[in-house]
C-alpha cells in the first residue's frame, strides 16, 4: 500500500513541476511501461531513431538472420 503513496506523491510533484506529460518534441509519454499503440512498417534500409529532446527510441528497427549475413 505504501508504494501507491509514493506514485501518488512523485505523479503529484511531476504535474506541480510541469513533468509527467510526456516529451514536447515526440510526444512520448513519460512512463516506459505505458501501452503506447506502433506502427510497423517494412522497408529495405532503416536505422534506429531517438528523441533528441528526452532520449526516447522513436524507431526501432528488427533484422532477421538473413539480413545480419550480408
């Protein structure tokens, strides 16, 4: 039960300060463990991607076997 307290406190904090409303320049929510919705989309050459602004991994990128022998 003590735990609730503590997130309801640091959330609390979060909203005084301005925080816990996700980053300005992806719009990526503050939590890690949010159920954000993705979009999967295949192309030939990809490279991750990260937010400058809050280092958030905006595009992630899934080789399969074949692709890492070449």
């Amino acid at each position: 039960m003590a735990k609730r307290t503590i997130e309801r406190r640091v959330a609390a904090l979060e909203r005084a300060s301005g925080g816990g409303v996700g980053c300005p320049e992806c719009g990526g929510p503050d939590d890690p463990s949010d159920h954000t919705t993705y979009e999967l989309v295949f192309v030939e050459e990809a490279e991750e991607e990260w937010c400058e602004t809050c280092g958030r991994q905006t595009g992630i990128v899934i080789r399969w076997p074949e692709d890492l022998s070449e």
